[in-house]
C-alpha cells in the first residue's frame, strides 16, 4: 500500500519501530515500513514527506550492524533518528558514538538547552523514556545540541538540512508528550498532508483482501476476540460467503467459554461459526511438555491441523479448495516472535506467528497484522461491532496453556479456570474491567504451606496480573484498590479447591511481558 505524502519508517530491527509508524497513522498521515537496507530507489519512488530511522538492538560498531544506505540523508526530506537510527545517523555524518559508561534503560527527565522545531510548544523538562546502551558524544557538522539526559546527549539537530535525533523513545507511551514531539516533525519539519483515516483503511483492506484470494475460498480461525472477530468482518466483507469460520475449543479455554462465544457470535453478530471440539488432542498434545517455547510450537502446529481437517471436509462438500487461512494476528504478536522489517529480537514465539509449521496448507490472510489492538477497536467501531467485543481483554491464542506453569493437566487447568473466573469477576464488580488492559490469574509452579480449619494445608499458589496499557508494547501493572485485592484474595482460597496462597504480579512491560509464558 502506497501513499504519497506519507512518512517511511526505515527499520533497524526495533521493538517499536510499528508503534513509531502507529504514531504516525494518529495524526491521520499515512506511514509505511520498509526495512533498513531497502533501496533508494523504493523510497524515493513512494514519495515521502520525511523519512524515521527506527531504534535497534545493534551497536553501530557492531560486525554485521544494521545499516541503511547514506543517500537517504542526500534526498533532501526531513530525517528524524530515534536512539539507534539517531546514532546511525551520527556516525554516518562523521560524527562519534561510543558504549556509554552507564547504560540508560527506562525514565530520564530530558533538559532542553535550545528552542527546536521538533519541540515546538513543549516544556523545556520532560519525562522520557530510554532502552540504549550507547551514545553519541561528537555530533556531525552541522548539528547541535539541544538537549541532555544525565548520562547523555538526548536530543540533536542540524535545522538548515532537516535533520533531527533523539536518544529516547518518543513512540512510547512513557514518554512525556511523546506523541507532540511526532506531531511536530510530521507537520512542522515534514509539512505533511492528513491523508490517512480509518474508513480508508477498511476499503483498502477490502479491496487488498479481494484481490489476494480472488474466488477462492477461505477459512478465518475464529475466537470471538476483538482480532479475529474485525479479521473476520473485513474478509466477509471482501469475499462474503466464502468465508468458513470456525472457533475451536482446545480445552485451554476459560470457564464455559465455548458454548457462550459460539452464541454470540452466532446470534449478536449474526456470523455462521462451527464449533469444533478438539480439547482432547490439544490435550494429548500437551502432555509431558512444560517448556513455554515448546507449548506454544505445538499448540500453533495443532490449530493448523485442525484447520486442515476441516477444509478437507469442506472442499470435499463442495468440490471447492480451501486454500487461504485467516488470522487476527497483530503487530505485537509478529514482533516478539519473528524479525519482521528489520533484524529485530525474538521474544517469545505467538502461536500464529513463530508457531505455524513449515509445511502449512495454506496462504495466510492476516488484514490486522500491521495494527496494534487499540488501533484494531477502532476499526471495530468503523465497523460497527458492538462494546462487548470492543472491549474484551485480551486473551492469548495458546489460551491457559501459558497461564498455567509447568506441565498442562485437567486437574490444573480447573484450579486455574476458577481463580481466573473470580478475579475477573471481582475486576468488573469494582468496576475497573474496562479501565485495565488486562486482567487475569496465573497458576504457579510453587505449593506453600497453608492452614484451613486448623489443619495444615499444602497447596497451589495463585499470581493475579491486572495491567494497564495502550497498545502491549508497554504496560504497568494496575494499582488496585486494597479491598478489590483482599476480596479476590479471600474468595480464590474459599472458593477454589487446592489453592493456599495469592500473590500480586508487580512487574511493567519491560522487562517483564504481560503474560507469563
């Protein structure tokens, strides 16, 4: 997808580099990413307003750096550098940038030295957010500082060429005014046209969707979540009854979710969806296995031959191939799992992503796999879905498999199925599900020592996680209420059988990630 007049990312291989083109897509200016080695003719020829070179896991000295070529900075457009692509930048233009004596991971307040475009209407102190382990301390000619962390120059520029750097990440929501400082290289130093909204992402998706599958038919891997509901509409509205969608009951579900997803798909959103009992095999799957890396391979490799079976039997009815595959997949679950642009580092693999096998049965159509959830929401309004599936909290593709620690059994997964379904409960009683990202239990691996009716007790040991968060890239966990926390603590160890013991999960994104495995 091509418009002119946008802003190209090129990417270095960051954690964030969509959420920078994200940023972009919010001022309503079209933003593409390409990968950092892309040619120069490509970039030119989709005619940019400006250019953002992305952050990286690389050190510019490093053998095999990621590098882009020099002629981006000869084009003429505006170029902003975030943390490695500001360094990159730097050492190109003869500046130097070393391994800094203390690495710089997390907040710092920025002091602005000098009135800069790029901060055109924000406070000369900012709170900002910092993931680098080198910096620069000679600036190309050219440039000047324009503001300073403790432990770095933060902030640079070189205002006669258009060219900026920036040390922290302003795509992040941690970073104070983040989105400001984009919206001022977007408008101020681009001069960019809004040309981007999301009723133009839909009839693009749609029509990109028509001519992908062209007549053939397709099968959407369906879990009544806000991904694979919106993946799901805008394919029907590309191919219409084309379209086989199925929601698979893996036994990894939560309590009595099956039969009330397939209900209300079936009778509020009015789609044809087949219910498929494969709890057993995943089961059987699982059994033994209690390597989170390994779960989530065979879990992925399991769905796709479920799916497989199914369009066998459908092909076979109506003398038709199913040959494409659909997925709700989103840019988080791509990111972590595989190097996507640019030469990014593996996380943790999503089952519908790092987890498919090799040898799959069919093309994937993945309309959202650019998009991050919230971003996703908003193509559901656009849509018209109703707040209930809106605001669902996420749920993982592996479902309890990667709540519960250790080795997946049915005894376990019932223990958990009860906790979870309490502090959820609890969660919206206080009225609080719609303020978090997410909310959910986690059984550990650990049996504790309790006492029940003055008899010792030896039993599991419950983490409830409740975050907040934008997007999932970042998230902070969630300052309840005292009173919240007791009642979910008091009713998981009444309630549920064989649990002595709750602890609340504290950690942010990063450096934790939001689920557990």
């Amino acid at each position: 997808m091509n418009v002119p007049g946008g802003v190209i990312v090129l990417d270095f291989g960051g954690q964030y580099t969509q959420l920078i083109a994200r940023r972009i897509r919010e001022q309503e200016v079209f933003s593409a990413i390409l990968p950092c080695n892309a040619s120069i003719d490509e970039i030119r020829g989709m005619r940019p307003a400006g250019i953002v070179l992305s952050g990286g896991p690389s050190s510019v000295y490093d053998k095999g750096a990621p590098v882009c070529d020099t002629s981006v900075l000869r084009l003429g457009l505006p170029v902003l550098g975030i943390c490695y692509g500001m360094q990159w930048m730097a050492h190109s233009l003869g500046g130097k940038v070393v391994k800094a004596e203390h690495r710089e991971y997390g907040p710092a307040t920025l002091d602005r030295d000098k009135d800069s475009t790029l901060f055109h209407g924000l406070p000369t102190h900012l709170k900002v957010w910092n993931s680098h382990g080198d910096h620069v301390i000679g600036l190309p000619s050219g440039f000047e500082t324009v503001g300073r962390t403790d432990n770095a120059v933060a902030a640079i520029e070189d205002a006669s060429r258009h060219f900026y750097g920036v040390e922290f990440h302003p795509e992040v929501q941690h970073t104070e005014r983040g989105s400001e400082i984009l919206r001022n290289f977007v408008f101020e130093v681009c001069r960019a046209k809004k040309n981007w909204n999301r009723a133009s992402f839909v009839s693009d998706t749609v029509e990109a969707i028509r001519k992908q599958v062209g007549d053939a038919r397709a099968l959407c891997a369906l879990s009544g979540g806000v991904d694979s509901t919106v993946a799901a509409v805008l394919v029907h509205r590309a191919i219409g009854d084309r379209l086989s969608n199925f929601f698979v009951d893996t036994g990894l579900l939560r309590r009595n979710e099956f039969q009330e997803t397939l209900t209300f798909l079936r009778n509020r959103l009015g789609l044809k969806v087949e219910g498929v009992d494969a709890s057993e095999r995943f089961l059987a799957r699982l059994a033994g296995v209690t390597d989170p890396e390994e779960k989530r391979k065979r879990i992925g490799a399991e769905f796709i031959a479920v799916f497989a079976e199914e369009a066998r039997r459908l092909a076979a009815a109506a003398n038709r191939e199913m040959r494409f595959l659909v997925q709700g997949t989103l840019y988080p679950d791509v990111i972590e799992s595989v190097s996507v642009k640019g030469p990014s580092a593996v996380i943790k693999t999503h089952h519908n992503v790092g987890g498919l096998p090799k040898d799959m049965p069919f093309q994937l159509v993945e309309p959202l796999r650019d998009l991050f959830k919230d971003e996703v929401r908003l193509i559901g309004r656009e849509l018209s879905l109703p707040s209930e599936i809106l605001l669902k909290h996420p749920f993982p593709g592996p479902g309890l498999a990667v709540r519960l620690l250790g080795e997946v059994t049915k005894d376990k997964l019932e223990v958990l199925r009860g906790a979870d379904a309490i502090v959820v409960e609890e969660i919206r009683r206080a009225g609080l599900y719609d303020k978090v990202w997410q909310a959910f239990a986690v059984l550990l691996p650990v049996r504790s020592v309790g006492v029940m009716g003055d008899y010792r007790s030896y039993g599991y040991t419950i983490a409830v996680r409740v975050v907040t968060s934008e997007d999932a890239m970042t998230a902070d966990w969630a300052h309840l209420p005292w009173d919240v926390l007791e009642k979910i603590s008091v009713r998981v160890v009444n309630e549920v059988h064989d649990v002595t013991r709750i602890v609340y999960d504290i950690s942010s994104k990063p450096p934790s990630t939001i689920e557990w495995e």
